[in-house]
C-alpha cells in the first residue's frame, strides 16, 4: 500500500504510471473524477498501456488494439487470451493510494475464472476446428459459466496455438506457440480430440460424423474450420518441396530446408511478404512472384507498396511483378527449376505458395446451411440458418457495422478471437452483438505496420507522413469520401484510435 501522487495531478481521462517501490508499477488512471490501477503492460506481447488508447470504461493496446476494461482488468477484444491485473485505490484526503497484491505486481497477466463442469448438466456444445475461433468459444463458454460438456474437434497434431506466428518465425517450435497448455485445458474441462475431421454435419439430428467413424451428439455446435490454402495451378504442381503455409509443422519444414538454397515464394501479400522477410539472410536467394506490379497492391495500394518492394529489394530479394508460374520443373520428384509465364527459368530449391484461401466447408453438403460462394453466412449473434449451428472466423460472411452493414469475409486472426467470443455468448443465450473492429498486423525488417478496419474496393488513399521512410499514416476513403481503414508504420497508436 503507497502513495502515489494527490488527486490534482492527473485530469481527467489521463493516465500516468506510477511506481510502488521494489515491489513494481501500475497504470494510473483518472476517469469521471475517479481512480484506477490496472497492470501496465498489454497481456497479449507487452506493449506499454500508457501509451495505448483510453475511450469509456477501456483501455486498447498501442500495437495491436487489444482492449481491456479498467475497472475489472478483463479482456474484451483480442488478440491475445489473458486479461490484466486491477489494483484497489484509496483516496484519502487529497491523496491516492495504490493498495495491490505483490504477486499481481510482478505479473503482468491474469487468466480469467472459468466454471467447473457439472456432471448434472447433460449438454454437449460441440466446437469444430482448433484455430482461433474455436478455442476463444470454447474458451468463452467455460469463462461465462457454462458447466456442460465442451468439446473442441481439430484437424492439427496439437493443442490451440497462435498461428499470426508462423510466418513471421518460420522456426518456432509449437510448444512455444500454445494459446493454453494441456493441463490448463484438463483444468476447465475443454476436451480437445487432435487429428480428426468432420465428415459430415446434421443439424436436424444435432450429431456430427466424424472421419475415425464415430458419431458425435450436441446441443449446439459452433463451426470454425478456417481456410485451407490455395493451390498453385501450373505443370508440376506435385513435386516434392512445393510448400504451403498452414500449420506449425509446415513453418518448421520450410525453415529446415531454405537454408541455404533458393526459395520461391509465390504471393505478394502478408504470408508471401512475411516469409521472405524471415528467410532474408539465411536463404542463398529468394526470389517473389506475384500478379499485381507491387507487393500489398489490393491492401495498401500503389504508393506504399511500392517503397515496401523497394526495401525488400535493397535486402537483395528479386521480384517478378505482373508474372506467373508456367511450370514447375523437378528431378527425381524433387523441385529444380521454375519457369515463369514470359519463358524465363528460375533455380528453386523450395517454393512457398501464399496467394489465399479457400474455406473447409466441404462437411456441409446436403445441409440446409445458409451459403455464399462456399462461406458461411451467419446473422448478427454468429448463429447460421439453421438454428443452434453457428459459426465463426474466416469461414463465415457477417455484416460489419462500420461498412454500413456490408456482408464480408474479414481472415484476421484479431476478427477470428471476437468471432469465437460472440458466438460463445449467443450460444448461452446472453445477448451479444460483435463491436470489434478488424485489426491485423505486419512485420518486416523491423518496420511494424498496423491495420484497422475494412477498405474493400477503397477509392482513395490519403498519406500523412513520409513514405520515403516507410513512416505513415495511410487514410482509405471510400465512394462517400468516409474513412472506411487506417494504415500505418511508425505511427501507434493511430491504428488503434481509429479502431476505438
């Protein structure tokens, strides 16, 4: 218990961090004429709240817009799983003090409370796929008190991991990725079935086939099964060493066999550009494919994609912009060579392919589920046409508020999270209503770049800043002149103020 400073020094809506001795710092906040202590790091990478963005009753990181309440420390948009901690304040006189527990001072996260399952409770809530979707419904439900049955069904060899990763640290081991271990997810009783599909989904029967040949019941059932990547149309297409980015083992395969060796990478957007990124330097060449006449063309537009290919190039990695694979050339099923669409031939050792994908809906044939173009269309609570499914994540079109409405398909790992949240809470019957924002993030060569929002077939960009320098805010503006999303390097908080 210390104090930290009189009432008159902070106004109103400011926040200041504040140190209590040896035993740490808070975060410092005045809000209505009242106080409050929160931890000062952001629970997701670390990210200082003192200079993040302070709105009503929350608080959002500077990096990556995680948002958290000050008044009880929870997360209440992602990324990131852990909530942070709150301090009691006590106001005496002209004085305020800071009354904490010495444990909560020295972390700098707080896992949220869940409910312990009930054996009376007969219900069974299904949650199919393990990215980030699914576990944050799994997650959701137990933290909101449902004490049923929670089963997560997941493709993948292991537990729910972050996989915004894996092109960004091709070689990061996955237990080092884990969103939750083992044990924590024994301790809220999520079962998690590793290394097993759905065949096949009934809705009218509320039951599952799954690919081992067993029959799964539910009560409710949430679809998350993402996106499988596309794959590269061309002669070849089948020799060995031609890679896509999707899970961890496919990150770390990559890695172990670029090194040193010429590499391909087809797509110039986030995975493509990322991957290039992290290879620069161990790689003898790189070499990067893509249709449009710069990197991030459809996202951020000519100006800055350009200056970004520039830098890349200045990093020694060659582009072929405006081109295609004509064919891949192998020896001994084992990738050689690469011939471009204009004739010209390229060493490849390793191809990685990066250039979208396309949503595992397959299991929903003959169902009377809602469809657009293979996605699933979900209505504002995330439940799909046919009651008690719902869905959530890149697999899914729902409307987004800040696009008047609009129906779209937004594949951040951030929307994913919230995604998760609001249909966990739809499933429990509490009302709920999605008000995040899409956020996603970059980085390469020590340049951060922020996104928030949603500039689908923007009109305009207006650039505040030095693109020179790589340092800017970038305005996208849509047919009614409103700024629909905020780019920036160099520049945080701006991103998350445009999202809060």
């Amino acid at each position: 218990e210390q104090k930290v400073c009189k009432t008159s020094d902070l106004q109103n809506n400011e926040k200041k961090v504040v140190d209590l001795g040896e035993e740490g710092k808070v975060l410092l906040i005045k809000q209505d004429n009242q106080f409050r202590a929160i931890g000062p790091k952001c629970s997701h990478y670390g990210a200082p709240l003192a200079n993040g963005v302070l709105y009503g009753s929350q608080i959002s990181c500077p990096w990556h817009a995680a948002t958290f309440c000050i008044k009880t420390g929870d997360i209440e948009d992602f990324p990131g799983c852990d909530s942070i901690p709150v301090h009691e304040v006590l106001i005496k006189g002209e004085d305020v003090i800071v009354k904490a527990k010495r444990t909560a001072l020295t972390n700098s996260t707080r896992v949220k409370s869940f409910s312990a399952k009930d054996p009376n409770n007969v219900l069974t809530f299904v949650v199919v796929g393990g990215g980030p979707a699914g576990f944050q419904c799994a997650e959701t439900l137990r933290q909101e008190g449902f004490t049923g049955r929670v089963v997560i069904i997941t493709s993948e060899d292991t537990y729910p991991y972050d996989r915004t990763k894996l092109s960004k640290a091709l070689s990061t081991k996955v237990a080092d990725l884990l969103l939750r271990s083992e044990q924590y997810l024994k301790d809220a009783n999520i079962e998690v079935i590793l290394k097993t599909t759905v065949d096949k989904l009934n809705p009218k029967e509320k039951s599952v086939q799954l690919n081992n040949g067993l029959t799964l019941k539910f009560d409710r059932i949430f679809l998350g099964t993402g996106v499988r990547p596309k794959i590269y149309e061309a002669k070849g297409n089948e020799l060995k060493n031609i890679c896509y980015l999707r899970t961890h083992s496919d990150a770390n395969y990559i890695a172990q066999n670029a090194n040193e060796k010429n590499v391909i990478i087809i797509g110039t957007s986030f995975i493509g550009m990322e991957v290039a990124a992290f290879l620069n330097g161990k790689a003898k060449t790189i070499a990067v494919i893509g249709k449009s006449k710069y990197p991030f063309a459809l996202t951020l537009g000519k100006e800055i994609g350009e200056q970004i290919k520039e830098l890349y190039e200045l990093k020694g990695i060659k582009f072929f912009t405006e081109s295609g694979v004509k064919e891949f050339v192998g020896e001994n099923n084992q990738l050689k060579q690469i011939v471009l669409t204009n004739g010209q031939t390229l060493p490849a050792d390793i191809c990685v392919v990066g250039i979208g994908g396309e949503p595992n809906t397959d299991f929903l044939k003959g169902t009377d589920i809602k469809m657009d173009k293979s996605y699933i269309v979900v209505d504002k609570h995330f439940e799909t046409s046919e009651k008690n499914v719902f869905a959530g994540g890149d697999v899914v079109r729902y409307e987004l508020s800040i696009v008047n409405q609009s129906v779209v398909n937004v594949g951040h790992w951030q929307t994913a999270q919230s995604h998760g949240k609001t249909a966990a809470l739809s499933m429990l019957g509490k009302t709920s209503k999605l008000k995040s924002v899409p956020f996603f993030w970059s980085m390469f060569f020590g340049k951060g770049l922020r996104f928030a929002g949603n500039n689908e077939g923007f009109k305009d960009v207006i650039i505040d800043g030095d693109v020179l320098q790589l340092k800017f805010v970038a305005y996208y503006i849509d047919n009614a002149a409103k700024v629909v999303a905020v780019a920036t390097i160099g520049n945080d908080p701006i991103a998350t103020m445009f999202a809060a």
